[in-house]
C-alpha cells in the first residue's frame, strides 16, 4: 500500500489505476467498522483508496478537535491488511489552503438533529466530502450507517450536484454488547462504557415495540425514552423518530421506513446511533 499526503500525488495515483476505485473517507483512529467498510469496498471494486484527515471545518469551537485521538501507524497497518491500495494522509493546509473560502451549504436535510445540536457541521463534512470526491474521483465511496443523518446529507449532495460517485451505506458494526463501534468509545471510563450500551438497549425497545405492531411516533419515542432516563450515567441529547431520508421527524402514526436514532451523552463524551424500522 502506497501512503501519500498531497493532492497531485493522489492524482497522479488515480490516473494510473485501472478498473474501479472504490473509496473510504476516515478521520482515523480506525475501527473494526472502519475496517468492514475497507474491504466492502475491496470485494466491489478493483482498487481501494482511504483517507485518514481530521476535517477540522466540521468541528465547533467547544467540540474535541484537539483531543479527537491519533494514531496513523496504526491506521496504516489496518488499511493495508484490509486490501487498501492507497491511504491519503493530508494536512490541514494541503485540503484548505490559504484563500480558501468555498462551502457546501446541504439545506433542509443538515437542519435537524446533529445538524441543530452543531451547527456547521454538516458544512464541514460535505465540504470536505465533496472536495475528497473530487480529487480521489471514485466510483463508489462507502460510509457507515452509524451516521444515518451524515449518509443522508451525502446522499443529497451528490444527487442535486450530479457528482458522479455511488455513496454506498453499510450496516453498522457493534461490540458483542450492541454498542456501536465509534473512536469517541476511547473517551469513555470503565463505568461509563459499561452504561454506554443503553443506547443500544433504548433501540431494540422501539424495534421491539414497532415489530409488535406499534405506529405511535410517540410511543415509540417514549419506549426509547423510558430506558434511557433509567440509567443514571447517561444524559439524552435528543431521541428521535424521523424519516431516513428528509430527516423530518415522524408525527402522529409512522410510516416505514422509519429512523429510530439518538445522541446521548457518559460524563463528557456524546455518542449517536440508529436503527431503520422496516416493514
């Protein structure tokens, strides 16, 4: 696996690679989720390029941008043995040079939920997203479904923009516990991981509850409500059943599929998760 950190290196990859490129865009810190999406992207394509870059216009001023945790020799190994040809490793000032100023603002689908709670955010990430599109200028590109609302802004961009690149969701990977793999896990204690499988649990009670038959937006918010408020550690962001693709949230009797999801905070760390409600 070759590892380089400038654009015109990684364009001078891509006009050398024959057949399809399938891509993985990261910022690190690799996981077994991570690692799934690698070689999904190995078994459809004929070559694998990831990037590994802490986009730091998808923070805000009070978020963990310092402290979000490093390590790309690790990375590096990881990628390589999951069949990755090519990992993109730029600094901050190779993906926004001085002058830099252009955004993508994504509209009514980055508004709500993560989109409310850090405002910006999803600026960042299409921004960053959209330039990564076009200097690897894959074929398909692969993301976890852990980030439903991220998966649902991309999506957008790249149907409005006409970019031609498949965004491609894949299952969420999860501890044996039900927790879903994220790097922010590495913030949390002893207890406050052992709590932190009540996200999970909270899930499976609207999945429960809707597999029974029940259709009550609210109902089912207040199932998943009910475990939360139940564990001492954990502090509800917000819980939400919405529409998987607009993000709106679900009022009165839900359709399917519908988008069970929530941020919850251990102590100082803010992890999300989800689970589509299908017929």
């Amino acid at each position: 696996m070759e590892r380089v950190t400038t654009v015109r290196d990684v364009r001078a990859w891509r006009r050398s690679a024959g057949g399809t490129v399938g891509f993985v865009p990261t910022m690190g810190y690799l996981h077994a989720g991570h690692v799934s999406l690698v070689e999904r992207a190995r078994r459809d394509n004929g070559r694998v390029v990831a990037s590994v870059f802490v986009n730091p216009t998808q923070f805000g001023p009070l978020e963990d941008l310092a402290r979000y945790p490093r390590d790309l020799e690790r990375d590096q190994g990881l990628l390589e043995a999951a069949g990755c040809d090519l990992l993109f490793a730029p600094p901050a000032e190779e993906m926004y040079p001085a002058g830099f100023e252009a955004v993508v603002d994504v509209g009514a689908v980055a508004a709500p939920l993560e989109g409310q709670r850090r405002p910006g955010h999803f600026r960042g990430v299409a921004t960053v997203v959209l330039k990564l599109f076009g200097i690897v200028q894959p074929d398909r590109a692969y993301f976890g479904q852990k980030d439903a609302q991220q998966l649902a802004v991309l999506r957008k961009v790249v149907r409005d923009l006409d970019v031609p690149v498949e965004v491609v969701g894949c299952p969420t990977v999860r501890e044996p516990d039900g927790l879903a793999m994220s790097s922010r896990n590495s913030y949390l204690s002893l207890e406050e991981r052992k709590a932190a499988t009540v996200l999970f649990r909270a899930l499976c009670a609207a999945r429960d509850r809707w597999a029974g038959g029940e259709r009550s937006s609210d109902a089912l918010r207040a199932a998943m409500r009910a475990i939360l408020d139940a564990e001492p550690l954990a502090r509800a962001d917000y819980v939400s059943l919405a529409d998987p693709l607009t993000l709106r949230e679900h009022e009165g009797a839900a359709t399917a599929p519908a988008l069970a999801s929530m941020a919850v905070f251990l102590g100082r760390t803010r992890l999300i998760d989800n689970l589509l409600l299908e017929v």
